[in-house]
C-alpha cells in the first residue's frame, strides 16, 4: 500500500490530469490490485498452485487417486461457476 500511494502521488506530481482521471472518473479499486477491496476470483492470490494448496488443504493426505479427483472436482466447480457467470 505505502509503495503504491508513493508512486500514485508521484503519478499526481507529474500528470495531474491522469491522476484525476485515475482517481475520481474510473476510481482506483477497479484497476489498482492493492485498492480492491474484495476477493479477487474468490481467492485472494493470483497464483493457482496456491490457491489449489489453500483450497485442498483437508485433503493433502488422500491417497494420489482421491486427491486427483478432488483437485478435478474442485477445478469443474470453478470452472461451472465462471461459466454461468458469463
């Protein structure tokens, strides 16, 4: 967050006409990642073997087969889910 506001109040120093578009017209959530205030995707990081270790984390210890599908399971869940989204 402190890097970001530095280098937005810098962005303002240099091209006060984009910092105001940036701020006020489109707002900063919608764009800057530090400024949003939810959940990105329902997960808060961006990597996917992180998020699938996050989500999987009650069934780390199934047997290989058991966990492929619940990886698989959990997959087509998202998937169905951004589907009907859309």
């Amino acid at each position: 967050m402190s890097e970001f506001r530095a280098k937005f109040a810098e962005l303002e120093q240099r091209y006060s006409h984009v910092h105001e578009y940036f701020s006020n017209q489109v707002g900063v959530e919608k764009w800057a990642r530090s400024m949003f205030a939810g959940e990105r995707y329902n997960i808060m990081m961006t990597n996917i073997v992180e998020a699938l270790n996050s989500t999987l984390k009650r069934v780390r210890d199934y047997p290989l087969l058991l966990l492929l599908d619940s990886i698989v399971e959990k997959m087509v869940e998202w998937f169905n889910e951004r589907r009907e989204k859309a």
